[in-house]
C-alpha cells in the first residue's frame, strides 16, 4: 500500500471512531507509539493522520500534552475527508507553493487590467473580512472569498478554475496553520489598494510575502511536531516501569 493512501486510511478509521462516539470530545487520543502498532503503520503514518483530521478541524494537538478530540460543530461536519487530502505537513508546502503561483498570477491580470472593470464587489469582499475578524471559520470563508471575487474579476478562466481546485485544501491548511487573525486581513487589503492603483509589481509582491508568512508557519508546525515527538520519547514507558 503506498505511503499517502495509508495515512488517508488511517484518517478514515479514526474518523469512525470518532464519529461513533468510542473517541468523544475532550478524549485524549493514544499515543503515536499506540496508534501505529493498532494500525500496523509508523509513527510518521499517523502524525500525517492526524494532521489530516486536524484540518478538519476533529482534533487539536497541545503542545508537550498529546492530540485530543475537539467538541463537535457543525462546521467540523460539512468538511469533506477529500479537503484535507494535501495536509501532510510534508506536502503542505507544495499546496501552498501552488496556490501563491496561482494567485500572483490572478493578482497580475487583475491589476494590468484593471481599468476595465468593475471592482465594487472586490471592496465588498475586504468588507466582509473586516465584520468577520473576530469568528475563525467565519473569517477563512470571507478570506477566501476575497481571492475568489478577485479571481472572478480578473477573468481569466484558467486562473479562477485553478483557485477553485486549490480552495478547500487550502482552507484545511489555514485551520492547520493558526495564523494570526489579522494577517488574512492585511493582506487583502493591501492588494486590494495594489490593484485599484494598477500596480502590477506590487500587487504580485503582496502576493509572494503572503506566502513567505505561510511557509514560516508550516516551518513552526513542523518544529511543533518534532517537540511533540522528543516529549513522548521522553515518557517512560511501562517496560521501564
């Protein structure tokens, strides 16, 4: 069986577990150790899991403590497993690598062009981001909208349809990453402004530091999970008992 389909099934069969009620919210998980020898897999299988299901937002990991199953929302329920496909923390990277490509190149059509639009619904989009600042899921669906609508007045087909294919591993990676509230904000609206004054540089440069923030929070991420891990390995086990 190859790697990355092992840690979606594995995903899966915690899943049900959960969903079944035999893990309940609040319930810590078992240990790596535990779960890959239940599993017949390494530890590195399940910690691609369980990242997996932690941007579905099922679980949450705390720091030198273990992973323990979130209380249920509705939120939590329509994420769809097929969301989260690309959340390995070893294949996060190449997910946001895309998606930064993809949306330079909305923002450099957007704003090369843009005396020939209608941007009203652009404005309304860095509005909806600045009521929502305060509620995470509601505040990922305006941030996201944001780069729809700008990709939708960009017109350029190609570009919006590859946004749309990004979109909801991306919104998995944000819930995986726990960036700043603000920063989704700023960002947009600064290229917001970029794009109005018709500046093409610009509004692509916003675009690459974005994704600079990004990829310092998978790197932190990923240093979490190796503290995680050197904590466990700490832990005496009952042979040492």
């Amino acid at each position: 069986m190859e790697s990355h389909k092992l840690y979606m099934r594995v995903a899966q069969k915690i899943r049900s577990q959960i969903e079944s009620g035999e893990y309940r919210p609040g319930t810590k998980l078992p240990p790596l150790a535990h779960l890959a020898e239940t599993y017949q897999c390494s530890r590195a299988t399940v910690r691609e899991a369980l990242g997996m299901l932690r941007g579905q937002g099922l679980v949450e990991f705390r720091h030198g403590d273990g992973t323990y199953v979130r209380t249920a929302s509705v939120e939590m329920w329509m994420e769809p497993l097929e969301a989260a496909w690309l959340l390995g923390i070893g294949e996060v990277e190449d997910l946001l690598d895309t998606l930064i490509a993809v949306l330079a190149g909305v923002a450099t059509v957007a704003a090369r062009e843009r005396g020939s639009r209608d941007y009203s619904s652009l404005s309304y989009a860095v509005f909806e981001m600045e009521c929502a600042a305060h509620h995470m899921e509601a505040r990922l669906s305006a941030e996201l909208r944001f780069f729809e609508v700008l990709a939708q007045v960009a017109e350029n087909s190609i570009l919006e349809n590859a946004f749309r294919i990004l979109q909801e591993p991306f919104r998995s990676a944000l819930r995986v990453l726990g960036l700043p509230g603000d920063l989704g904000i700023s960002i947009c609206r600064d290229l917001y402004h970029a794009v109005q004054m018709e500046k093409v540089r610009e509004a692509r440069e916003i675009v690459y530091r974005y994704g600079d923030q990004l990829r310092s929070a998978v790197a932190r991420a990923r240093q979490g999970e190796m503290d995680a891990d050197a904590t466990e390995e700490k832990k005496p086990t009952k042979a040492d008992r």
